[in-house]
C-alpha cells in the first residue's frame, strides 16, 4: 500500500463521527484478537510436536531468572 493511500485512509479516519469511529476500533480489535488467537494455536501447535509442555517453559524461565 502506498503512502498517500495509507493518508487517505487515514484522512478518512479523521472525518468519522465518534460513533462511527468506535465502530471501527471495535471492528479492527476484533480482527487483531482473531489474528492473535490463530498465531497463538499455531505455537501451541509447533511447541506439541516438539514436546514442550508448560513444565519445560516454566523451567527454561526459572533457570534464566536464576542464571542457572
């Protein structure tokens, strides 16, 4: 995307009611929580097939709190 596009868009932004505006944000969160939980389950995933569990994270973050 270009920048002027990017500007326009955002020029757009600015005319928006506040009604509207909210609108939006509550739209573009949706759409950042779904992208996240999708990512999330992905790495889940990885992290199963290579055999980490939350024991093996929780002691990778207690040995490199502790420098051990």
């Amino acid at each position: 995307m270009s920048r002027s596009a990017v500007k326009g868009i955002l020029k757009m932004i600015d005319g928006l009611s506040e009604s509207d505006r909210e609108l939006l944000e509550q739209q573009l969160y949706r759409r950042v929580e779904a992208e996240w939980q999708r990512e999330a389950e992905e790495a889940r995933r990885q992290a199963k097939a290579r055999g980490i569990d939350q024991a093996v994270i929780d002691e990778a973050v207690r040995k490199h709190r502790h420098g051990s």
